[in-house]
C-alpha cells in the first residue's frame, strides 16, 4: 500500500508499501556480485582515488533531537566535486576496454591512461545529456581514458557548471528545452552519427547496459559507508535525480544487509518529483510542467527505466522539499550554522539534509518516517560548489574562501 500525506506547505512524503526482501531479477542483474567488484577494484585504482569523508554533524543532530546525523561529503570526489564521477567515467573506461576488447587487445586502466592504445580508440565519440556533474563525469573520463567527448546540456545550466566540462575537452552543444529534452536530443544525435551514448538513464532511448554501468560505479559509495560506519544508520536520505543513485545506494545495501538494512528515504524538488510520482502511481510516469529547480542537478522529469525495479522494491519513502528550503540549509551548512564545522555542500547536495530540517520539526512525518531519539541518520551529499557562481551568490563567499578538513 502507498500512502502520502502533504499539508501544503512543508514536505510532501509518499511511503513506499511495496518494498520487501524479494527483488526483481533486473534488480539482480543490476546488483551483479561480480560486476560491483569490478566497478569497485577499478573504480579504486584510478590516480587520486580516496574514500570520501563521512562527517558528523552533532550540532545538528542536537537540534533534531536525534542520536546522529552523518554526512557523506561526495564534494572531495576526484576533484569533479560530486558523486557523478564515479558513474560516468567509469562506463567510458568500460566502454573503451570492452571496444579494445572485441579487436584482441586486453587493456588496463593504466595502458589507456598513458595513451598506449590510442590509436585505436581516440577516434572514438562519447556523449551525454547532463544537468552538469554526469557530463562533467563523462568529459574527464574521456580526456582520462583517450577518446572524444560531446555533451549536451539543456538552455538552463549554468555557465560555471559548462566551463567545467569544457576545460575536459568537451565539445558543448546547447539545446532548447529542459533536461528531458536534452537527453531525447542526444539519444537521437548519437544514433544518427554513430557515437557511444553514456547516459546515466534509458529514458531517452538505447539499451540499459550502460546505465548500468553507471549506477554499478555508485556503489563505490555504499563499500565505503560500510566501512566508515562504527553502527548502522537507522535511516539513510538519498537525492534522487534520475533515481540511479538512490537505485544504487538502497539496492547494494539490500543485498548486502537484506531485512536489517536502513530505511531509504529518497529526496526531490517539488517540482521535479518523479520517483514520488512513480511511487504514488504504482510505475513511472513522466512529470509535465516545468521541472526546473535550485537543485539543478536534482530536476528530472523522468524515472531511468533501469533504476525503477530496485527503487520499487527497495526505497521506503520519498520526501520532495521546496527551492527555498534547499537554498537556505546550503547557507546553514557553510556557515556552520548548527553549531558544526562549516561544510560546502551544493544545492542538489544539501537536498538530503535539507529535507531532514524540514522534517525535524514536523512531529506527524516524523512519526511516519519513525524518526526518534534513537535515529542514526545518514545522509548522502552528492554534490560540492559545482556551481561556484550560484554558490557564491547564495552563501555571500566563493567556495575557495573556505578552508574543509576532513
């Protein structure tokens, strides 16, 4: 059973009653042993890899009357300053091996990386649609890997999320419409021309293998948590985009930890609310309207077709949030304003802990998402200052005026 509660002003909560401990066997083959042991060996080896930091944010877990609220800092990603590096780049390197591989040749990370094969492959073309950080992801793994790279971005990025694509390599191509529409555009234009589509969803059209390859290299974060974490968080918040993340996140967890896994709760803009939709309709349904955001990087219209069976069975609860809310926990995480140290965290990164301020002082959702003082509350931030401009302008300070530690 689905049930959704929404006041009108605050949070709006969709709980999922379809999760159980049976998943789909798409879900199976998404969650391959095998193939996430791959992605994570690989993902590892490569030049600055390093665990990102899980910080402890006491002083707000104070205020929440929680027992702990913990941060995911996936702004110290590979200096991509997001999650996303760890999806996109990784399928170009999968790509590019798998292409080398149909001619003979058995190549390494390091092989492509000093340019050993590439003259077979840098002829090769591989393009995305992006709100910014999977292109971002994409471009570096090219420039990385040795092939050329093309992404698409919708008439909404910002200037400072395409400057940091470009300075890949990257050839920009802008298109009308909002992000939906940049992907279709892609899915088409690479189709016609023959380049490789490294889309972090199948909605736009081509086949899941390399979503898939995508949402295997989040899992990195998941084998991490595992063993950061002293105790098992109660709850983790997850934004939710496309859904390959929260797909990612909540399904390696339920195979690894089965009935005893936390309570996933996956995050949106309320106007970007696919997978609450999704949820509340029983399958995915595209959004209308406009499904612009603060949270750019959060504004899909669109559940990935591959990520939906394991977020059907595998996500407890969705909670979508307000710009407002968004804009303002940003600013509070900067400035420490919870009585924790300052942390730098972008508008589709604060999504999770913005969520949870909303929640904390609403006794009803906090009942219903069996928040109490007990809680170990995890939270993912997916995203650093990708957008150093907005986040200036939101915080009063350029991120580079602020001085994080671990």
């Amino acid at each position: 059973m689905v049930t959704e509660r929404h006041d009108g002003v605050g949070p709006r909560h969709v709980h999922n009653g379809n999760t159980g401990s049976d998943l789909p066997a798409s879900a199976l083959e998404l969650l391959d042993e095998r193939e996430i042991a791959t992605a994570i060996r690989e993902i590892s080896s490569w030049p600055g890899y390093a665990p990102t930091p899980l910080i402890r944010l006491g002083g707000l877990a104070g205020r929440l009357g929680v027992e702990a609220v913990l941060y995911k800092d996936e702004g110290r990603r590979f200096g991509l300053h997001s999650f996303k590096a760890l999806g996109g780049a990784y399928a170009v390197l999968s790509i590019l091996k798998n292409k080398l591989r149909a001619r003979g040749i058995a190549a390494s990370v390091d092989d492509l990386i000093g340019g050993k094969f590439r003259d077979q492959i840098g002829h090769e073309t591989v393009v995305c649609a992006t709100d910014g950080n999977h292109g971002r992801s994409v471009a570096w793994g090219a420039s990385l890997f040795g092939c050329n790279c093309r992404i698409y971005v919708h008439e909404n990025v910002s200037t400072d999320r395409t400057e940091a694509i470009e300075a890949f390599g990257a050839v920009i191509v802008r298109t009308k419409g909002e992000y939906d529409d940049s992907v279709r555009t892609c899915a088409r234009d690479a189709a016609k021309h023959g380049w490789t589509l490294v889309a972090d969803t199948n909605a736009g059209g081509g086949p899941p293998e390399v979503p898939r390859l995508v949402m295997q290299g989040y899992t990195v974060i998941v084998s991490e948590l595992l063993k950061q974490l002293d105790r098992p968080p109660t709850h983790v918040f997850i934004p939710a985009g496309v859904g390959g993340l929260a797909a990612a996140v909540a399904g390696y967890w339920a195979r690894t930890a089965g009935a005893r896994r936390p309570r996933m709760v996956v995050v949106e803009p309320h106007s970007a609310n696919c997978v609450f939709e999704a949820i509340r309709l029983g399958q995915p349904k595209p959004v209308t309207g406009n499904t612009n955001s603060f949270m750019a990087c959060l504004a899909a219209g669109e559940v990935s077709p591959i990520a939906w069976p394991t977020l059907h069975k595998t996500i407890d609860d969705v909670l979508t949030i307000c710009d407002e809310v968004a804009a303002r926990t940003m600013r509070e995480l900067a400035e420490g304003a919870y009585g924790d140290r300052p942390v730098i965290s972008g508008e589709s990164g604060c999504a999770a802990v913005a969520a949870l301020v909303a929640v904390g002082g609403d006794k009803a959702l906090r009942d219903a998402l069996g928040i109490n003082s007990g809680s170990r509350i995890l939270t993912i931030g997916s995203e650093g200052a990708t957008a150093p401009v907005i986040w200036e302008r939101v915080v009063g300070k350029p991120p580079a005026s602020f001085v994080e530690t671990a």
